[in-house]
C-alpha cells in the first residue's frame, strides 16, 4: 500500500497545476494518469517536421496578463500574442466571424432581412426553453437557422431541442443589439467574440504549456480502476494508494463510476452518473505540400454551419506559426462532432473518407497534396447541457467534497470551460 496525503488523478492542466501549487506549499501528493506522458488533450504530436496538437488548444487569458504568470518554468521568449481572425463559410461565401456580428458581408438585402429577423425576434426566454429556442428567441429565426442551430447541432452531435441553456451564458451570451446593427450596414473588422486573441506559442505547438506546468512534477502511470471512499483508498491495476484527499480531474461519470460506498444514499448519489452525456471530437490533422490557398493565407479558424458538411471547423496550423509545417508546406486541423456513445472504429474510418472528399469539394484543398494524416479522437469533449445536468452534476460533487475528493477541472467539473479555467481550477483547491 502507497501512503499518500493528497492523490492526484489525471496529469492534464488541472492536475498538472494541482501539483505545482502542493509543491509549492511543501504538502505531500502522488499524481497518477494512465498515459506515459503527462498534459491529457493539451499536447502536441511530431510527424515528419510538421506539429499537430489535439486539434485547437489555445490560451485565452483574462486572470493573467501573460503565460509567465501561470509558472516560472515558463520561456517567455517562446510566447506571442495572436488577434484570431476567423470567418464562416456559408453558400460559397467568406463571412467574418461571429456571423451575428457581420450580416453586412452577405449583401445588403440578405443583411437587411436577417437584421428585421432579430428585431422581431421575442427575446423571452423561460425556465425549459432549450437551446434551440434560445437562439431563435434572442437572434432571430434567420440567423439561427442559417448559422446558430445548425452549426452547434454538428458541435455538439444533438439536436439542440434536447439541450437546455445553463451552464452556456459565457459562451452564447445574449445578443448586442448594437453590434449587430453596426455589423448588418457596415463593414466590420474587428471580432466581437470573448476569445478575440490568444496566446500561443512560437514553437513545439502547445505541449510548451505542459512542459512548463509538468517541471518537478513526478507522476505514477496507471489507471485508477476503483476508490472505497469510505476507508479511503484507490486502486489501480498494480497498486493500492490509502489517501486523505482527492483532487481529481477525470470525466466525473468515469469518477463517480469507480467511486463504491456502503452508504446506500451516497451510492445512489453517485450512480446518477449515468444521467450525464457528452459529445465527442474527431480532429483530422493534415499537412499539405504547398501553400494554403490565397482566401485562406491569413485565418486562423473557418467555421461550418451547412449541413452538407459532415464537419464544422477547420483551424489553420501553419497560420498560427509558420514552424508547425515545413517551409513552403500548410498544415490544417478538422473537427467533426460526434455522438459519444456511438463512436467506434467504423464511424470513424467512414467519418474520415467524408470529410476527405467534402474539404476537396471546397475548392481549397487537394488530396493529392496531403503529406501528413494523423488523426485522434476526444472523449467528452463537450458537456451536453440537458435538463438532468445541473442537479445531478451539483449533487455528485457535493456529496464526493463530503469524503474529500475535489472533482475539479473542465472535466471533473463536468462543464464547458478554458484552459485557464483548467489551470486556476488546480492553482484554488478548495476542499
């Protein structure tokens, strides 16, 4: 049996500054994650001198000035700060991002008609209005069919009739009436979204950050398979750990699941995790001979609300830093929102040969050109906001705080938030 006063589970961002501020205060801790390396879905993959991360991770910061405040470790020389400029593809069309902010670029009668739709829109919302009635309620029926409801829908793989709207107001907030009024009878160049530049950095892609956090941070690998909260140990496959706390940021259903008590109410407290859902990402990774084509040169992110196609992003690698692809080649990411409880290595290879063939039908892209294909597929990557999540997700962490184990993190918290929420989620342990 291992003695450890504070057991960390999962080595992403949270887990990773979880153990940077228990070396700090000189505080006891084991950190285990199942992977050899540690950083989760915050990492970067090397093929061929082309650098791919799991798709986009990028750092939006509002608590720090600067990634250097985040960790010593930090090489401030190898950051910068990047203005995101990012447009929607819609009927052949290049409209800059957010759509709701910029009708002006779909023509003056169609900026003109979207416009009149927001403003007859109701802009009521009630305690059960899902997601979908949010939209068109707030932005107005044109919008949200041409551009809200079906992009998100291919996001998140549901319906959004089924999806509620807590747990969405810092990332959907309600619409700026002035903005976009100025956006449907001007043209716009600046980007009205909370996300308008980040830090990135210079080389190596994003597995920086984690490089960074992970400095002295010593970790076991192994799968934690079940924890007695009551007597308070966790086991894995090879090992047997007896702890006093939990800072965890594995999915909460995975942590509830594994989580056994003889306290039959807690028991049925933590099989609630059967009630929470979540969609999962497949990112496609490319690298291209030759440059990105000429409309392409400067974006860093194209979004997709059309539904005949299977994806809804496309980020540009070698926009963000021209060192993640070879000189003269591109590099690019793709995003195709799944159903997690139906992924499977068919959807997958068939998802694939789709998206192959749709990005060519662009007129962007040539497959003859592809250099490099790597692919990875994200686990939970969003939160389904449905009418079970709130309570059963508050009442599962709460009744887990009781035995003190934090589940905390994007994950842990079983919620939508940003790496620097990952990140200061580790830092506050609050138990």
């Amino acid at each position: 049996m291992i003695e450890s006063k504070n057991l960390i589970l999962g080595g992403g961002l949270t887990g990773l500054a979880a153990a940077q501020r228990l070396l700090e205060k000189k505080e006891q801790y084991t950190l285990i994650d199942k992977s050899n390396t540690l950083g989760g879905l915050t990492r970067s993959v090397h093929i061929d001198d082309y650098t791919f991360d799991y798709t986009g991770h990028f750092l939006h910061l509002k608590e720090f000035n600067h990634p250097k405040e985040i960790s010593n470790s930090i090489d401030t020389n190898n950051w910068e700060l990047v203005y995101k400029k990012s447009c929607c593809f819609y009927k052949g069309q290049l409209i800059k991002a957010p759509f709701q902010y910029n009708l002006f670029d779909l023509g003056e009668e169609k900026a003109s008609k979207f416009y009149n739709s927001f403003l007859n829109a109701s802009k009521e919302e009630s305690e059960d209005s899902s997601l979908e009635d949010y939209f068109v309620n707030f932005f107005g029926q044109d919008i949200s069919n041409a551009f809200l409801i079906p992009y998100n829908e291919k996001l998140l793989g549901i319906d959004l009739k089924k999806l509620g709207t807590k747990g969405l107001n810092r990332f959907f907030p309600h619409p700026n009436q002035k903005l976009i009024h100025e956006g449907a009878f001007s043209q716009k160049t600046n980007d009205e979204s909370y996300n308008s530049k980040f830090w990135y950095p210079k080389r190596n892609g994003i597995e920086e950050l984690v490089k960074a956090l992970s400095t002295n941070v010593n970790h076991h690998k192994g799968k934690v398979t079940s924890i007695d909260i009551d007597n308070k140990i966790a086991y894995t496959e090879e090992n047997e750990y007896s702890y006093e706390n939990i800072i965890s940021s594995i999915p909460l259903p995975e942590l509830a699941m594994i989580s056994n008590s003889k306290n039959e109410k807690t028991q049925k407290i933590l099989d609630q995790y059967k009630k929470l859902h979540s969609s999962a990402t497949l990112g496609i990774n490319i690298g291209f001979k030759g440059k990105l084509h000429n409309d392409l040169k400067d974006l860093h992110w194209l979004y997709f609300s059309e539904r005949k196609y299977i994806f809804h992003r496309i980020g540009f690698y070698s926009n963000f830093n021209k060192t993640l692809a070879p000189t003269n080649n591109s590099s690019i990411y793709i995003e195709v929102g799944l159903d997690n409880n139906q992924v499977d290595d068919v959807i997958i290879s068939e998802t694939i040969e789709k998206v192959l063939t749709q990005i060519e039908q662009l007129g962007y892209f040539e497959a003859k050109n592809i250099d490099v294909l790597h692919t990875t597929i994200m686990r939970n990557s969003y939160v389904r906001f449905d009418e079970n999540w709130e309570h059963v997700v508050r009442s599962i962490r709460a009744e887990l705080k009781a035995y003190n184990i934090l589940s905390t993190g994007r994950y842990g918290r079983w919620d939508y938030t940003s790496m620097e929420d990952s990140i200061l989620d580790g830092f506050n342990q609050r138990f």
